[in-house]
C-alpha cells in the first residue's frame, strides 16, 4: 500500500543523529507525528497512480 519507510534508516554517510543532543527539538517533533493515528491520512488515501510514502 505505502513505499517502505523507516526513520531510523541511515541514508547519508555520516548518521547526524548522533550530532543532535537528546532533549533536541527534533526527536520532540519525531514523537509528536508519530502519534498521529493512520486514520487521521484516510482520506489523502488514492487507488491510483504511484504508492505514495507512508504519512
């Protein structure tokens, strides 16, 4: 249904989440949308076209 999609994945060679300090902004962000419900994105949902990236 969805592109695969990880967050954790390491795309660049060099993994900037080691850069961030833990109480950063980022990872309070990151939290924040991940507790969105997938049903909250039902209606974006198409049938057609190409797989869109997981919301």
């Amino acid at each position: 249904m969805f592109k695969h999609y990880n967050m954790n994945q390491v795309v660049l060679p060099l993994d900037l989440e080691i850069k961030l300090d833990k109480d950063d902004m980022a990872f309070v962000v990151n939290d924040l949308v991940e507790q969105i419900p997938e049903e909250a994105f039902a209606s974006f949902s198409r049938d057609t076209g190409c797989p869109a990236y997981h919301p």
